[in-house]
C-alpha cells in the first residue's frame, strides 16, 4: 500500500453514522488505501460462489453462503471471527465493489439486509456483542491503557454497524417493500420490544453499555456506535413523533375526550421564522443617532449571518456586539425588516429523499395566529371562583358545573373556556425501568460532547472510538483528525437529545406521574443549567460549522474515484450553508428545556436564577420557524419574572412571542399580574410533586404493598393449591375444629340448589 499503510490496522471498514438522514456515513476503505483497494483484500471479502459475483446469484445460492458465515461465526479464533463479521458488515453494505451507482449500492444494501435478518443474523451478532460486553479481560485491559484508541474496541465497532445497519434499513418503510419484508418489519419490531438476552430487551443492553462507559468499567467501549443504535431502536420499537400523534389521538378517543384541535408537527411545519419590523421611535432614535455621528445599534440590518449570498464573515464581532447589547438589555434576538430580495434567504428544513419519505401536506390557516388558544381546567376553576366570590359571596371549591346565580355573560365566557380545554388522561400502562442511572449518563456523555465543555483530566473520554494509534504528523491529517473529532461530538450530540426527547414524550403519553419521576430526576441531576451552558456559546457558528467531508460519504465514497484531499478542499468544507445536524440537535435541547419547565414555578424560576434570558435571545438570531418558536416559549414562561423594565426594552420579542406562541386563556404572561408568579414556596411545590410520585410508585411498582391495595384471589383453584404454613400446635385441635365447624354443622342442600 501507499504511505497511507499505518493504517492496515484499522478495521477494513469504519463506519461513522450520518444520522442526518436515512443513509449511513462512513470512512471508508478506498481512504485508507489511497482510493484504491488492494486486490487481496477485495478478494477476501467478495462471496463467490464457483467464481461467480454475488449478485450473479440466486437467493437460495445467497442464504447458503450466508448460512456458512453463520457456521464460521461461532469458531472460537477471534480473529477468524472477526474476518466473519467483515465479510457481513460488507454484504450489509450493499457488495459496494460490484455497484456503479449509489442507489445501486443502497438497493443491494436493502435487498442483503432482510436477507441476513431473515436467516438470523442479528440474533447470532446479539450473541457475540453480549460475550463483548461482558469480556472482562477487555475491561480490565482497557482501564489500565493510559491511551484508548481505535484498536481497543474493533469487534464492538463492526458488530454494532451490522446491527445499527439493520436496524435503521428495516425500520424505515418505502414504497416498493415486498409483502415479506413488511413481514419481517413487524416481527423485527415485536423481537427488539422483548427479552432477547438475559431477560432484558435490546434497548436494555445498549443502556448498559452506555453506563459501564460512564462508570469507567469499560472505557474502549464506541459510545457514538452504542448511542445511535440505542436511539434507532427505542425510535423503531416505541415509535416517532408521528407514531406519538397517532397513539395520542387514539387515547384520547378511546376513553371519550374530545380530539385535538390540531396536528402540532403540521402546525410548526408551516410557520415561518419571525422577522418583526422596528417601531417608528426606534426608526427616528437611528435616524438621529446617524446625523451626530454616533455607532449605530443596527436594529434594522438584515440577519445577514444566515443570508447565503452574503460574502462577508458572517461572524465577526459576533460575540463583543452581543455582550454589548445584552448588558443594557436591547433587544438582539429579532432583527428588523428584511430587505424584499433576501425574504426568502432563512434556515428551512432540507427536502427529505422522494423515495424515503412521502411528501407532508401543508396546513393552510387563515390569516392570524397559527394556534388555536388552549385554557387548563385550574384556570376555569380560578375564574369561577373569582365570579362566584364577586357575585354571590361564596365559593363551591372544585366544582366547575354550578353556575347558578351567576350573570349571563359568565356562563358565556365558561362556555368559551370550556371550549377551549385540553383534559389530559392518564392511561395505565406498563412502567418502563431503564431511567434513573441511565439519565446521569447520557447527561455526562451530553456534557462531555458539548462545545462548551473544557478538557478534564477525570472526565469521561467520548474519543475512544475516532483517535487513532498513532497520531497524526501532518497538517492534513491533524485537519482530517480535527474534522472527525468534531463531527463525531455533534453525533453523540444528536443522538443523546434526540434519545432524551422521545423517552419523556413517550413516558407522558404513557402515565403523567412516569414523565414527572423522569423529569423531576432530570431537573435534580442539573440538566437545565447543562442545557443553557450548550446554548452559551456562539450558536451561529455552531449552526453553520462544516464538520464533514463530502467525498468521503457513504455510498459517494465507495462508488466514485476519490479526489485528493488538500487542506484547502478540508477547509471549504461541504456545500451546504448550514449543519442540519446541529439545528436538530438545538431544536431538541429546547424542547427537553421547554418539557422540563412547562407549568413548575419552581423551575422557571431556575431559568430566572442562572440569567438563560440574553442566552435563548441570542439564540433567536438562527433564523429557523421551529427553532425560534420553543426559544420563545422558553422566554414567554419568564417573562413575569424578569421586571417591567425587561419587558418593555424587549417590545420585538413580546411581539415576537404573541405572534408564534400558543396563548393561554387567563394568561396575563406580559403583564406578570398572574397568581402563580408570586414568590411562593417553591421548593415546597417540588417535595409535593415527589411525594405524590412516590406514593404511585408505590402504589403501582412496589413489591411490599400495603395489604389495602392488594387484589383479593377469587379462584378456587388457586387458593386451595396455596401452600399455607400452619402452627405445630394446629394438629392438636384440628380434629376438635372439624368437630365444631364441619360435622356438627347442618348442610343446607335447597339453599345451595336454589343459589344455583
């Protein structure tokens, strides 16, 4: 090989996840061999059958090579089972080397992967990845290596790309599926959902990776690899966004409650990111700061960070204007009125792939307001309460019925608010154990990967799985090794956001109090001053980073002639203006943010405490509809907190939030009048939440029930088959006992006939 050759140690294939899209990334071989691959090791990977390619072959010819890589699988030389895995991990890959195209290669990768699952090949690979985990001469060895690389976790890596290849290709549903293969999908599905191995579902094992990582029982584990599978399978077997609107809309009908008033996904897909024009006084305040001369504030330039045709750095004195403006809190989070020609220059989602995903309908609202107004049956007994008290003199508690006594235009204004509620149920289901130790992992992985984060010599590695044995000596590999680093902390990034989001979606669809345990454990572990320090960073430059190189994607880089990298090539970066991954991965953030924080006085005020207000405004300037909207939210929950003087220095955002954000009726959110927002105890309203939690867990979960919630066993059958330990002194008076309550008794044989 070329002088690339120090590399013949690494795995022939290393593939690093582009989860941005349905496609998987890779670094792939013709990089490590200079763009072209040693005729020896394309020969030992090609299944051939009488020198036949293995597309030549037919499907029985197929599952019979296959079923022999099973057979070899399980031999006890670890290398010979390693050169197995590869061969797999190639044929899942789509035999890229027998592909001219790319989507020749993803439809062989397709076709293959159903193949294996069919033959049984992720249960064979479950095998091996739980003897792997539980290698403790791996372990121990690792520990003790002052410098992990990529080396020390190869099986891992290329068992968990099998894996999450499989797992990613059968999860996603296309049009031109075979009757078999939606077959497969569903029972692909059922399987994950059940004890595999050692009792415990898929999921279960990937959590326990992740928190023998962050125990430092097992650093050489792939924590990117371990992570994204983990976030593939709890998205496959639980289900998405979409999947939690349709259960949410099934719920609701099954027990009789009226439906939503509308799609949120479609609603958010809809809007548009604001862009509020300045008022008349800040107009002529410019207008004359110009004629004396003075440094203009620019309230009216463009957000020309995110304009694509704008040549100039787009992050110049980012950071000195912001400290600037935020210190005698100006407004910098929306910019003013947008020049005609560049209305349409603003973050939209990308177009997903036609044959990937079927185009979304668009909602179309009449002119207003994009929500329809929502009102909490607390607020409707607040205002009953207050006309009651003001009309009648008394007060009924509870009761939101009566309106005996009451003027006609509050039975009026009831019935509005009655219109406008959302009840919310809480369906019994099954608890799912996989939260609390699992939450402080995914938070230090989170911590660890976040720009923000400086280098500690007792945290956690996350770089085990990207750095190489030996280090790189020149400027373009230090460049390519710089790129990698990066990239891969943005992956950890999305898939631990993107995995926390689903679980407490998921946890609130399924019990109220299930969401509340894992949230309250959340709060309690500081996850939201870890999220707000993620956002205390310049969050256009980490919108628009280019952490990827193009030529080196999966499939383009196993199809098409490699170009030479230069320093130069890696420094442009890709073509696209913005890193879809990393607005993804901020939109999660938010929302997990806005979950935590929604209706607790307690935790708003921690958003108060640690000052997010100047850090979610400077977020506002990613010109992005969905993105500013829960960055709004975030900021309209607070707003009654931060003063009357904050509020009017900030007339654009309060605009801003009017226009976005779904309002709440009886909500004086921008005149901060509302009864909540009084200094009550609020560490006393948390010990309430904990204790009510504590007594479901204990009520539902706990082994040592109290004999009150115990169900009485009706069955016959069962009871007398119960082994019952009497005295040693019961056979002494047994015969006395049958004496006086059996046979002295009289049998009343019509009565029994007549009960009958």
């Amino acid at each position: 090989p070329p002088a690339t050759g120090r590399l013949v140690l690494f795995p022939l294939v290393l593939l690093i996840f582009q989860p941005a899209g349905y496609v998987t990334q890779t670094r792939a071989k013709r990089r490590l061999w200079g763009g072209q691959l040693p005729s020896h090791m394309t020969s030992s990977l090609r299944p051939s059958v009488n020198d036949r390619r293995w597309r030549e072959l037919g499907v029985e010819e197929q599952r019979a090579y296959i079923m022999r890589l099973l057979d070899a699988l399980e031999v006890t030389d670890r290398d010979k089972r390693l050169k197995v895995a590869r061969a797999i991990l190639y044929l899942a890959q789509g035999v890229f080397d027998e592909c001219d195209t790319e989507m020749d290669t993803l439809h062989c990768s397709r076709h293959n992967i159903f193949l294996l699952y069919e033959m049984g090949v992720f249960t064979a690979l479950l095998e091996l990845l739980s003897m792997e985990i539980e290698n403790n001469q791996a372990c121990s060895s690792a520990v003790r290596k002052p410098a992990i690389s990529l080396a020390d976790s190869t099986e891992l890596r290329v068992l968990l790309s099998i894996m999450y290849l499989m797992v990613e290709a059968i999860r996603v549903e296309m049009e031109d599926d075979k009757p078999e293969w939606k077959s497969s999908r569903e029972t692909f599905k059922t399987e994950l959902a059940s004890p595999l191995c050692n009792g415990e579902p898929f999921a279960l094992l990937l959590f326990t990776m992740v928190t023998k990582f962050c125990s430092m029982n097992a650093p050489h584990f792939p924590m990117k690899k371990v992570l994204l599978l983990l976030w593939k399978t709890v998205l496959f077997t639980l289900g998405g966004f979409e999947e939690l609107q349709q259960m949410k809309v099934a719920a609701r009908e099954r027990i009789s409650l009226p439906p939503l008033p509308e799609d949120s996904i479609k609603v958010v897909r809809s809007m548009r990111a604001a862009s509020p024009p300045a008022s008349a006084m800040e107009l002529i305040e410019q207008q004359q700061q110009q004629k004396r001369g003075r440094r203009s504030r620019r309230p009216l330039v463009k957000q020309d960070s995110l304009d694509t045709y704008n040549e100039r750095d787009p992050f110049k004195n980012d950071d000195s204007r912001d400290e600037e403006e935020d210190a005698d809190d100006a407004d910098n989070g929306l910019e003013g009125e947008v020049d005609p020609l560049d209305r349409d220059v603003i973050i939209q989602p990308p177009p997903p792939p036609a044959p990937l995903r079927p185009p979304t309908e668009r909602v179309c609202f009449p002119k207003g307001l994009p929500w329809a107004p929502k009102v909490r049956e607390k607020d409707i007994e607040h205002f009953l309460e207050t006309s009651r008290n003001k009309f009648i003199g008394f007060t009924l508690g509870n009761d939101i019925e009566t309106l005996v006594g009451l003027p006609r235009p509050i039975h009026e204004s009831v019935k509005t608010l009655k219109q406008c509620g959302i009840y919310y149920f809480m369906p019994w289901a099954v608890w799912k154990p996989c939260v609390l130790v699992f939450q402080i992992a995914l938070l230090k992985l989170l911590l660890a990967a976040a720009p923000t984060s400086k280098a500690k010599t007792d945290s956690i590695n996350i770089l085990a799985d990207v750095l190489p044995e030996e280090m790189p000596v020149t400027v373009l590999q230090s460049m390519k090794l710089g790129i990698d680093v990066n990239r891969h902390k943005e992956i950890i990034v999305k898939a631990i956001s993107a995995l926390l989001l689903l679980l407490l979606k998921h946890f609130k669809l399924n019990h109220i109090y299930q969401f509340e345990y894992v949230s309250q454990h959340l709060v309690f572990a500081n996850c939201i001053p870890l999220i707000l320090k993620f956002f205390n960073q310049n969050i256009m430059s980490y919108i628009s980073s280019k952490n990827s190189i193009c030529v080196l994607d999966f499939p383009h880089c196993v199809v098409h002639e490699m170009p030479e990298l230069t320093a130069e090539s890696l420094e442009a970066g890709d073509s696209n203006q913005f890193c879809w991954r990393n607005l993804f991965s901020c939109i999660n953030l938010l929302r997990i943010l806005n979950k935590l924080t929604k209706w607790k006085h307690s935790r708003t005020m921690m958003l108060v405490v640690f000052k997010s207000a100047p850090i979610l405004k400077r977020a506002l300037k990613v010109k992005q509809a969905m993105m500013q909207l829960y960055v709004l939210k975030l900021l309209k929950i607070q707003t009654k907190y931060l003063g009357r003087q904050w509020r009017k220095s900030n007339m654009k955002t309060m605009s801003a939030i009017y226009q976005k954000v779904r309002h709440r009726l009886n909500d004086d959110w921008a005149y901060g009048n509302d009864i909540d927002a009084r200094p009550w105890d609020f560490q006393a309203e948390e010990c309430a939440l904990r204790e009510s939690i504590e007594k479901f867990n204990a009520r539902r979960y706990d082994k040592n029930q109290n004999s009150e919630f115990v169900p009485v066993d009706n069955c016959l059958q069962s009871v007398l088959g119960q082994r019952v330990d009497l005295p040693e002194d019961f056979h002494y008076s047994y015969e006395m006992w049958l004496e006086r309550e059996v046979f002295s008794q009289p049998i009343q044989w019509e009565g029994l006939l007549q009960a009958q």
